[in-house]
C-alpha cells in the first residue's frame, strides 16, 4: 500500500458489483479509483480545487456586480 | 453541489504584477512565434482554467493517448487535442526547454515553455477526431491546413487577444463564485451558436424544472458565412430573458472557445469544459455539433456511456416541437400523437424567414425575439 493511502472496508458483495461494473463500463482503473472518485463527488466541498484569496474572491464579486450578475 | 473542476484543480496561468512586467521586459528577447486567433483563443482559455486541468498545450503522450483512448495519460477523460503547430522554419534555433513567445498581431500573447517538438498524423488525427478523412468536413479542412509540426508546453498569459464581446464575458472562476453567491447547487449548462426559437426554449426550461439555474453559454469566434452575430446571438437570449423567464434562474455569458464539429467527442469536450464553469449537468443536443451527415442523430449521446467518470451529467432532451393535438411544446416522449399534428420547428424555415424580414409566426419563435432580431442591420455573418 502507498503511503498515502488508507484501507476502507466495504462489503464483498458489493465490491463485487462494483468490479462488474468497471468490466462493462470502464473509465476506472479498479474499485479502488471508483470509490475514490464517488467519495470526491458526494462531499467535495464547493471550493474544492479552486485556489482564491479573499482578497481575489472580492475582485471577482466587484467585477460581477460591475456587470449586473450579482 | 458545485463540481470540482476536471481533474480536481481550476489551472490560473494568467501572469499578473510583478511578475507579468518581468515577462514583458524579457519578451522582447524571446524567439517570436505569431498565431492566429485561434490558437491565441485556445492559450487564453488554457490559461484561465477552461481546458483544466491542462496548463498548455499538449505534449506527444498526451496527444497520442487522447487520440487512441479519448483520454490523457493518466486516464482522465479527454477527447479533444489542444496542440499548437507551428512550421520548422519559425522553430529555427528552438530547443525543448526554452521560452518563447506566442504573439498575435504583434501583441505579446503568452510565454510557452517548450517541453517537446513533435510531427503528427494529421490523417490519423483527422480519422480519429473526425471519423472522417474527408476534407469536406470543416474540422478536417482546418486540420490539414495546419503547419506540419507540433509544440508542447505549458504556457503563462501575459495579455489575452482583444475580446469585443468581453462584457459578456466569464471565466470559470467568475461563474463558481457567482453560483456559489446565489446559493446554486444544480446548474444546467447549454451551449448554442443559435439564436432561441420556441423548441430551444422548451429544453432548457424542461431542464430548468428541476435545476436552480441555467447557464445559456453561446460558443463565440469562429463564424461561417450566414451565422447570427453573436451581439445578435446575445440581444435575442436578453429578449427571451426578460419577457419569459423568472428574475434569477438565468446566467448568460459567452464562452469564446474554437469549434471544431467534431460531433460526439465534441459533445463530450463541451461537457467537460462546462464541468470547469461549475455545472452540474450539460444538455446535449441530438447531433451535437454535428456538421452535414458525418455522424449518426444519436452518437452524441451514445458516447456518453463511455465515460462514467467524467463528473458532470448529461441531460439528453429530445428536440421539441408544437403539437396541435397537446396544444403547445412538446417532444416525442410526452407525446402520442402522429406526425400530421406536429410542426417541427425548422431553424433553418426561422432564419429564411428572418432574412425576408419577416416575423417567424409565434409557435416558432417569440415576436420579442423576432423583433428584437429584425432591428439588426444585418443579423448574419456576411
Ligand atoms: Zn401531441
């Protein structure tokens, strides 16, 4: 295991139904990379991934009420 | 909720203060590579977070693996290349790890990092994003026009091309902190290059019943002979808005983004860039930027199954159109009644009719934006 990674146990039946479902679909490597990516669908948060100082957000909101969005 | 972006991070390499008066002393120094629009288009959305998580133009495994697998290297869904060509001449003396600098018209565009030079397939790249090697095929003619070899790298803006239509403008950092401000958790993208007509309408308010808001994103640039204009474009949804739709469920901004009719793996590119605006979920038209009859109605749509982990879910709507017998829009999943009822509604009857200056009748299009059309000069690219 890598070391930034932790083990998550699910059930088997359903790690089953998730391997079967990579089979016929794709798009993930193993269950693994599927739990991962559900997981970050279900609670990122908003901002997740987007890098804004306050300062930054503000100029934003200035520029969008400028323009009548806000 | 708001989406991460594709990739899980929203790229900035936009260059600012300091640092961008750095650049621009140093840019005179630099070996000069002059674009055209296009490609100074796709550095600025590069830069602003459009194509995230890429931050330059594509290098050779990146391309290869978005030309064979529809995705990058590390399996991320991605069906378009985003490269820069350039011919061998005005690479003389250019060496992988070099800056150089992208200009248009003259003006200082961008910094590239050059990471790699490579020559590309430009059949293969035309069978692969095209199905087609027909150089009747719009995307196909622009590919072989291309120049014979391709530059990787990242890239830093220093200054974006001139946008006359920047007022109408946003970047997706601007459309998540606008979501984000008016409390939005599904949003419904619509791309277009059309102005709305009754059928339009009906699809993204059939969309509409269950999102908080939908984000009306015309596809501006690039233009052939008899499309609207896009102020034109802009002037008919402002129309729409104002007399048929609530205060506040609205975003309308253009994406200025290269279109390439590349049918279902457009559908999918178009997808992912409005997953990095912070939708929720994108519409996808049958034959979806389509051209002629390259690509089935439905691919469009099919192509969606192979991508469950693109993050952003597609809503596929039938089209709509008036039935006598229901008596107002609909499409053939609500409705059981026989062609003899039902008239389609024809953008192409819409724009004859707009061109003759005369008024669409209303089931096909609202006279506010009829009227609104007709006070144009001329509405079409000429
Ligand atoms: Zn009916």
């Amino acid at each position: 295991m890598a070391g930034n990674k932790v083990a998550v146990e699910i059930s088997k039946e359903l790690y089953e139904k998730a391997a079967k479902f990579i089979e016929e679909n794709g798009g993930f490597k193993d269950v693994a990379e599927l739990v991962e990516f559900l997981l970050q669908e279900a609670i990122a948060s908003e901002d997740e991934g987007v890098e804004l100082s306050p300062e930054d957000e503000e100029k934003v909101k200035e520029r969008l009420r400028s323009l009548g969005y806000i | 909720m708001v989406p991460r972006p594709h990739g899980g991070r929203l790229v900035n390499r936009v260059l600012e203060g300091r640092r961008r008066e750095l650049f621009l002393s140093e840019a005179k120094e630099l070996p000069r590579l002059e674009v055209n629009i296009e490609r100074a288009i796709d550095a600025e959305d590069l830069a602003k977070g459009v194509f995230s998580p890429l931050d330059g133009f594509m290098g050779r495994e990146d391309y290869l693996s978005v030309l064979e697998e529809m995705r990058l290297q590390n399996g991320l869904p991605w069906t378009i290349p985003i490269i820069l060509d350039a011919g061998r001449d005005e690479l003389t003396g250019v060496r992988e790890g070099d800056d150089i600098l992208l200009s248009y018209g003259g003006i200082p565009i961008a910094v590239l990092t050059v990471e790699e030079i490579y020559s590309w397939d430009k059949k293969l790249h035309a069978q692969r994003v095209f199905k087609t090697t027909d150089p009747n095929h719009p995307g196909v003619e622009a590919t072989y026009a291309r120049k014979e070899l391709l530059v990787g790298g990242r890239i830093e803006l220093i200054n974006p091309p001139p946008n006359p239509l920047e007022r109408y403008t946003l970047w997706p950092i601007e459309t998540r902190v606008l979501f984000k401000e008016k409390g939005w958790r599904s949003i419904v993208a619509f791309q277009t290059r059309n102005v709305p007509h009754m059928g339009h309408e009906y699809v993204q308010k059939a969309a509409l019943t269950f999102a908080d808001g939908i984000l009306i994103h015309p596809l501006s640039g690039w233009k052939k002979r008899g499309d609207y204009r896009d102020e034109v474009i802009i002037a008919a949804y402002e129309a729409l808005a104002r007399h048929y739709y609530p205060e506040g469920v609205i975003v309308l901004s253009v994406l200025r983004m290269n279109m390439n009719y590349a049918g279902p793996r457009e559908a999918i590119h178009h997808a992912i860039v409005r997953k990095n605006f912070g939708a929720t979920h994108f519409i996808v038209g049958r034959d979806h930027a389509g051209v002629g009859d390259y690509y089935g109605p439905y691919e469009a749509w099919e192509i969606f199954k192979e991508f469950p982990d693109l993050g952003i879910t597609p809503l596929f709507v039938r089209e709509a159109y008036y039935c006598k017998k229901c008596g107002g829009m609909v499409n053939e999943k609500i409705c059981p009644h026989s062609g003899e009822h039902r008239v389609k509604i024809s953008g192409t009857r819409i724009r004859e009719m707009l061109k003759r200056g005369e008024l669409p009748p209303p089931h096909m299009m609202r006279p506010e934006v009829s009227k609104v059309i007709l006070e144009f000069d001329n509405p079409f690219v000429e």
